[in-house]
C-alpha cells in the first residue's frame, strides 16, 4: 500500500467515528539496522536507518478530559480519562501508546483529550521497530497537538522509557533514534553512549536492501532478549574486576575476553565476545560505505549473522535457513538475521533487478521445508517522523 492510500484509509475511518477530519496526520516509519545488532544497550554503535514502511495516525483533540485510541488494523479500541493514573492493560498495543502518554502527563499534565487513529503499513513481527514507530508517532503527535516543545532525542527517550515500563521490554535506545531521526537515503552511525550520531549516504549503487519475511516469532523473544541483557551485564561486570579500565564494551579487545575465557564460562565468554566484535564491525562498516565497498559490507553482514546464530544464540532454525540459502547466491553480497532475533526477517544486500528470482528462489525452498508461506519486502531507506502536509 503506498502512503497516499495509507493517508486516505486512515483518514477515512477516523471520519467515519469522528464525523469530522482529523486536524494532524503524522507518519512514523519502522526501521531496518544494516549492522550492529544487540550493542545498542550494549554502549556500542549501531547503523540503523527509517525505511517506506509506515504507521499513519490521523489525530484531533476535543473538549472533555476523554481520549479514545483506535487500531484499525486489529479492530480494536482503547478508551480512558486523562484524569486517571494510566496503568499496562492486557493489550500490548495500547501499553506502547500508554507508557508515552502517562510520562506526558506527568511532566506536562496533558491540558484536554484526543481521538487517534492509527493504521499501519509496517509488518507486524517482522523485527522492523512497528513498537518504536508507534511510540515515537504518538509522542511527535503529541508534541504538535499541545506544543510542549520537545526536542527529537527527547521524543525517542521517551518512546524507549514507555517500552521499558509498560510494555517490559528492556530495550536500548537504536528503533526510537532511528524512528525520528532518520533521513531520506541516508543511514545513522549512532553512538548509544552520548547519542552523537552522523549520516553516511545510502546510495547503493547496483544493489538493493531485500527483507526475506520468516513469518514466525518465536514466544521467547522477549525472555531471551532480557536474559542476554542480563547475561552480558554480568560478562562486563567481571571483566571490570580484572581490567578495571575498562568503562563498557567498547573500551574491551578480543584478546581480554579470550584471557577470561574461563572465568566467565559459557555462555556469557560468547554474548561477550559476540558484542566485541560487532561493535567493531560496525566502524568497519562504516568505512565501507564511504569508500562504497559493498563487498565488503556484505562480507561483515555475513559475520554478524554468524555470530548472532552461534555466540549471541538469538536466531532460530527458519532465519538460519533463509541466510544459509542465499550464501552461494552469486547476485547476494551478503545476509543476516536483523532485529531481536528468534524469527523476523533477513536483511539482504542484493543486486539490482535479481530480486523477483530470489524471491521466487527462496519462497519454494522455504515452503518445501517449512510449510510456511515466505514475505519479501523490497525496502528504500527513507525519512523520519514527520507531519503530513495536507
């Protein structure tokens, strides 16, 4: 579905309930990490970038102390008072808007209620930020509904607390960032640490981004996210003990983790070593798209994808095989596993016009040995949070 029809479907259903139009229409985009998984809260860097991929939310205030939200994609609403202290309820959905709006509350005491409804072209599960492009639109949505002069970085801390508090999740700071600070054909380099951050061109000449869609999520994506987190917090903990110089992940070598090897044990000696590296292979993917060394970008997706299946443990059987079976592909530079892990998407760095093959390709393979349908989605690397300009 294109923005324009995305707009007007929203639009139209936030018409029919309101009976009038809305007075904002907001576009938040889900994301893509082309190298730099799991060091987000890791102190690390991360190269993240927004994708054509859209949550639409048409939005107006009223007079009374009411708020209704609407997610029209799911059929369902959630209604409450702005005078209520705002609690998790048990759907996931409105938790992500929730957790931004009681922060609102408390910091700016939200002056009137609002109607918001919300419609989506991002696929949900597929490890594209659609909870970060939710609660990054609500927050910009609010931000120009009652002026309370946010900056970006403030409106992604708070997408990022929302997540942490209501939804239990705790996430680093890279789906948030890259939400609202994404530009139109360039890819962040973000500093997790200080939030300093700089864009490389994302001009990929003759190749292509293509997302290969598991179409599984596995239940224990958010337990093993927050038991890596655990583990790797424990893995620094006692590297500090011998190297005390050492402040976060950044500041350790390969060869400190090695010479620990068995004072911390498996599996935290591999989240460890895992995280090393791919700090690493995050600057070196930057020098690679300055000097436009897709080789060589592809070559480092490939190592991330092998350390996120075999040190970090957080891919699954379907992802593993949609990466083993474009490995010998001629016209794929280079694959991996993106997002949290344990199903999602594959990100590929693929040559131009090959793609509709490879889908094909991938599709049957993937259908014979799995019986389940694969999603492709061909992404270009677009702008941020923005108001729509009717």
């Amino acid at each position: 579905m294109s923005n324009k029809k995305l707009i007007q479907h929203t639009t139209e259903h936030f018409e029919k309930i309101v009976h009038k139009s809305p007075d904002y229409i907001f576009l938040s985009p889900g994301r893509i990490n082309i190298i730099g998984e799991h060091v987000d809260y890791n102190d690390g860097f991360v190269m993240p970038a927004a994708i054509n991929k859209y949550i639409c939310f048409a939005v107006s205030k009223n007079d009374s102390s009411a708020c209704t939200l609407i997610a029209k994609d799911l059929n369902e609403a959630h209604k409450f008072d702005l005078n209520d202290e705002l609690k998790p309820i048990d759907k996931m959905w409105a938790n992500y808007i929730l957790g931004v709006l009681q922060q609102l509350k408390e910091k700016y005491s939200l002056p009137q209620g609002f109607t918001i409804v919300f419609s989506s072209t991002i696929p949900m599960g597929a490890g594209l930020s659609s909870s970060a492009a939710l609660e990054c639109g609500i927050g910009y949505a609010m931000n120009k509904l009652f002026d309370l002069g946010l900056s970006k970085e403030e409106i992604a801390l708070i997408g990022q607390k929302s997540e942490h508090t209501f939804v239990g999740v705790n996430c680093g700071i890279m789906d948030q960032f890259a939400s609202v600070f994404g530009k139109k054909n360039k890819v962040i380099k973000l500093d997790c640490n200080t939030l300093e951050h700089e864009y490389y061109n994302a001009d990929f000449k003759k190749y292509s981004l293509l997302l290969l869609d598991s179409n599984v999520k596995h239940t224990h994506l958010t337990s093993g996210y927050n038991v890596r987190r655990q583990e790797v917090e424990q893995g620094l903990k006692i590297i500090r003990e011998y190297f005390p110089e050492v402040k976060t992940f950044r500041d350790c070598t390969e060869i400190m983790i090695l010479g620990l090897k068995e004072i911390l044990g498996d599996p935290v000696y591999k989240r460890c070593r895992f995280v090393v590296k791919e700090i690493r292979r995050v600057q070196d993917a930057a020098n690679a798209l300055s000097e436009s060394d897709f080789v060589k970008l592809g070559k480092l997706m490939w190592e991330t994808h092998h350390g996120l299946s075999k040190e970090y443990e957080v891919s699954c059987e379907e992802i593993d095989f949609l990466v083993d079976a474009v490995a010998k592909n001629k016209n794929v530079l280079g694959s991996r596993m993106m997002g949290g892990g344990f199903g999602g998407c594959s990100i590929n760095l693929v040559e131009k016009g090959s793609e509709n093959e490879l889908i094909e390709k991938i599709s049957e393979q993937y259908r014979d040995t799995f019986g389940i349908e694969l999603k492709a989605y061909k992404i270009k690397i677009s702008k941020g949070t923005t108001l729509y300009k009717k």
